[in-house]
C-alpha cells in the first residue's frame, strides 16, 4: 500500500507544474491575439465640422402673437328680401366684385314700373303747367297795355297778376315733384344693384350666415370674408420694451416696402417676412403688454390667419455669445449637447441656447470654446469619444445686424433679425 501512495503523490506533482507551464506559455499568445484584434477595429468616421464663432450679441425675449387677416369683414345685405342663390361657400377664394349672393327682386321691379308711370304722369303735368304759367303771363300783358289807355281798373291788373304768380307757383311745384321721382327712379336703380351681393374686397369665404330661402332683413349678415393676400403679424411686447419698438417704428418710417429686421416664424419654422412695423401705444394694465404689428404678404397662400407665431427681441446690452450652427445641435437625456472635434476625437459638450439667429443659434456660457470645431453632419451617427475625419465646411454668414439703443441702459444693442426658437431652444424669458 505504502509504494502505491507514494507513486499517487509523484503523478500529482507532475501534473500541477505541466499545468503552471502550459499557462505562461498560453498567457503570452492571447495578449498577442488581443492585440491583433484591436488593430483591425472600426475606422475613424467622416463627419463635416464648422468652426465656431464668438459675436457680441444682445438678449433677446421670447415674444408670441398671431397672424390677423389685414381686412376682415361680415358683407351684410343693404336690402331686406327672399334670398335666391348664394353663390359661394366656406373656404371659396373670391375676387373683389364677385357675387356672393341674390336677393329676389319682384317688388322691386314693381316699385320702377310704378315710378315710371308716375315720371310719366308728372312730365304731363308739368308741360299742363307750363301751359297755364305762359298763358297767365300774356292774360297779364294784354290787361297791363288796356290800363295804359284807361280801358281797365287798378283792380283787374291786381287779380291778372295774382293768377300769373300763382300758375308759376304751380308750374315750380310740377317741376320739383319731377326731380324727386328722377331720384326715386336713381335709388330704385340703386336697390336693385344691391339685389345682387358683391364682395368688396378678394379674400376667403370664412362662414356663411343664411342659406337659399331665407327671408333676411335689411342689414342681416350673409358672410364673412377675410383677406388671404396681405396678413398681419400682431405680437405681445412686455413693456419694458416699449422704447426701442417705438425707436425702431421711426427708423423704418418712410420705408413701407423694406423687410424688418425682425425675423418671425410659425410654429413649423417656416419664415415670415414682416413690413411696416407699427406700435400700439396703449399697454394693457393686466398684463403689461403692448401691441406692435407687422404687415405680411402671403405669398402663394402659405400662411393662414390663426397661425402661432413667435420672435425674439433684443433687451439689453451687447455680450460676447458663442455661435454655432442649428444643425449641430442634438438632445439627450441631460438637454441640449454637440460634437466638439478635439484631437481626432468627437467630445460630447452640453450647450444652452439663448436665442437663434438667422440659421445658427447663441448660446449661454458652456464648456464649448470659440476654437472649437462642431460636427454639423455625421453627428447622428457618432457614439461619445468617437474617433473621426474632420472635413470643414464652409461657414453661413450671420444675418447683418443693426445697432438700436438699449430700453433699460440706453447703451447700443443689436437689432439682428429676430428668429422663432425651434424644439431644442429655451428663449429669455
């Protein structure tokens, strides 16, 4: 038993130091492998960058209002009748002149017969007047010449002269009844142009209010029309503001075609183009706002009244505020974040925006540098620490921008075009 024991042993022992050899052999061709394997990793990515620039801009508030229709109207009829047609419907485009609606027109017609006649009746009576007047007048002469020669007494000249006066008399009468039937014939003409409805101005059919059959009164509406080709942009303005609006209003005076600096957009951002800034010089004791107003020109149709619209406005002095592209903006679960390029490197930096301008956007203070590059394109594809091929592109030029004064410190601030936040955008508030 005791030799069996001992060969066990021995067997043991050689079978741990083959095992402790074979490892240090194997540990040496892994680290090999492994780094074999990490040579022939994923290549660096090709992404397009734009540098970033530094601009003294002023804040902005963010500022919301609405489009109005320039002209809005409810076409009332000017007579009271049956209606016979109406001739257009909701949503309907009409032309200025355009007839909306008929009235029916038998009494009217009636009426001018009438008056015809009576036109008739009173030229008649006017030649009989006329007749009489001429005839009282020679009675009068005749009676005049026998008095000279003593054949008549003081009193028939008196009674020849008093019926001459009164056929005139008469004869006037005729001829002014004569000219109010001419004007009663002019305004019967007149309500039976207004039998027929037309629209004083081109717009949008907005709402009908009656339909065929229905009796409707002198005055009764019949629709709403609102015009589509010039619109109105009307904003809330806090007032604090209310200075450099009315600084602005009389820089731009003189110049109603100019587009205004002010730069708006819809809810989609789709641009609007303002003209002609006016300020509403009443501020509302609730709210503390004002009322300023851009004249739009809806070209093609594109926007319609309604429509949400929001601005930035500038309030304040000049600060120094890094610019970027909209483009390299992306969100995660921490906000707003872009790609600084930094050594082959794509970096992860959280940003704020301030405010937009023109297609780029202002940002607050950040770990973003003005010698950074951002990835504008690529970007969604990157994973953090990524490592890419920068290719620059060139830079879009900033809106130029114009220098007002300030409302609360009178020092020059910017009025560069104002411009609507987009979803990633947290407006001064």
């Amino acid at each position: 038993m005791v030799p069996m024991l001992c060969l066990n042993s021995a067997f043991a022992r050689s079978i741990s130091v083959c095992v402790v050899i074979s490892s240090c052999i194997a540990l040496p061709c892994v680290s090999a492998a492994q780094e074999k394997a990490s040579s022939y990793g994923p290549p660096p990515t090709a992404v397009r960058v734009v540098a970033v620039t530094e601009q003294s801009l002023a804040p902005r508030k963010q500022v919301f209002g609405e489009l109005r229709p320039a002209r809005f109207s409810t076409i009332a009829s000017e007579e009271a009748g049956i209606v016979r047609s109406v001739l257009v419907r909701e949503g309907d485009l009409i032309e200025r002149g355009a007839v909306i609606a008929k009235l029916d027109g038998t009494r009217l017609h009636i009426e001018v017969k009438m008056n015809l006649h009576n036109i008739a009746s009173a030229e008649a009576m006017v030649a009989e007047r006329s007749a009489s007047l001429l005839m009282q007048q020679r009675q009068l002469e005749l009676i005049r010449k026998a008095s000279e020669e003593g054949a008549t007494n003081p009193r028939e000249i008196l009674d020849a002269q008093s019926k001459s006066d009164i056929a005139k008399s008469q004869s006037e009468q005729v001829a002014q009844s004569m000219q109010a039937l001419e004007k009663t014939k002019e305004l019967l003409t007149k309500r039976l142009g207004d039998l027929d409805l037309r629209a004083p101005f081109g717009g949008v059919v907005v709402k009908k209010h009656t339909e065929v059959g229905e009796w409707i009164s002198e005055g009764a509406p019949i629709i709403d029309l609102a015009e589509t080709a010039m619109l109105e942009a009307w904003f809330e303005v806090p007032q604090e503001l209310f200075e450099a609006a009315v600084a602005e209003v009389g820089r731009t005076r003189g110049e109603p075609t100019t587009p205004s600096p002010i730069e708006v957009r819809t809810a989609s951002q789709t641009r609007v183009v303002g003209k002609a800034l006016r300020v509403i010089p009443a501020i509302d004791p609730r709210s503390r706002t004002f009322y300023a107003v851009l004249d739009v020109t809806n070209e093609n149709g594109a926007l319609a009244a309604g429509l949400a619209l929001t601005a930035y406005v500038p309030a304040g002095p000049l600060t120094p505020r890094l610019i970027i592209p909209k483009d390299a903006l992306l969100r995660g679960d921490a906000g707003a974040f872009v790609y600084a390029v930094r050594g082959g490197v794509a970096v992860p930096v959280n940003v704020r925006v301030a405010f937009p301008v023109g297609d780029n956007v202002a940002l607050e203070a950040c770990a973003l540098e003005s010698t950074d590059q951002v990835v504008v394109e690529g970007n969604e594809r990157l994973m953090p620490m990524s490592a890419v091929v920068a290719i620059e592109t060139p830079r879009t030029a900033t809106p130029t921008t114009a220098t007002t004064a300030s409302p609360t410190t009178g020092t020059p601030t910017t009025a560069t075009p104002v411009a609507a936040g987009s979803p990633e955008t947290a407006g001064d508030s």
